[in-house]
C-alpha cells in the first residue's frame, strides 16, 4: 500500500515495526527506500537511526526543521522533542522504563 504521505524532511512519522514501535520521530534526510530519523531522546541528532520506509507510518505533519530554531545557530535534540510535543506527539513515559 502507498503511504499517503511523502517521506520528507521534517515529516513526523510513527514507527510501527521494531523495538521503537509505536515512537513519533522526525525526518532529516530520505532516500527512497531509506530514511534518517530522530527525536532528540532515543535517537539523537548525531547518531540519527537509519530505517525503511516500509516500517515507518507518515503523518500529516510536516515541519520546517529550519523553523524549529528560530534564534539561529545548529539544530539540537531540544528542539526536536519541542517540535514533537508542540504537535501532540509527546512521548508516555512508563514506569518501567529506564529512560
């Protein structure tokens, strides 16, 4: 099936195979097949994950990653969980969780 959404930079996406399964991340760079995500706490910008498109679910939210640091300088993990909580895409904590 054709996800209804391209697979962008700044596009939000879910995870819905592997141990992240059911995380939001944000796009930073996209091949056809393969994308580089991350979301400032499992994986950060300069150790972004590496996954097929396949295994990933866009949503309709598509930010301007240029826009998310509006006081200039390099992007940082910060902003990225920023950006997602502002969207309702803020991660549940659990209990057992040791991150």
């Amino acid at each position: 099936m054709k996800e209804p959404f391209s697979f962008e930079p700044g596009r939000v996406v879910e995870s819905i195979q592997g141990r992240d399964k059911g995380y939001f991340f944000l796009v930073l760079e996209a091949t056809e097949v393969i994308v580089m995500i991350a979301d400032g706490h499992r994986h950060k910008l300069d150790n972004p994950k590496k996954k097929k498109t396949k295994h990933l679910r866009a949503k309709p939210v598509l930010l301007d990653l240029k826009a998310l640091r509006p006081e200039g300088g390099p992007l940082q993990d910060s902003d990225l969980r920023r950006a997602l909580e502002t969207n309702g895409f803020a991660e549940k904590h659990s209990l057992r969780e040791g991150d």
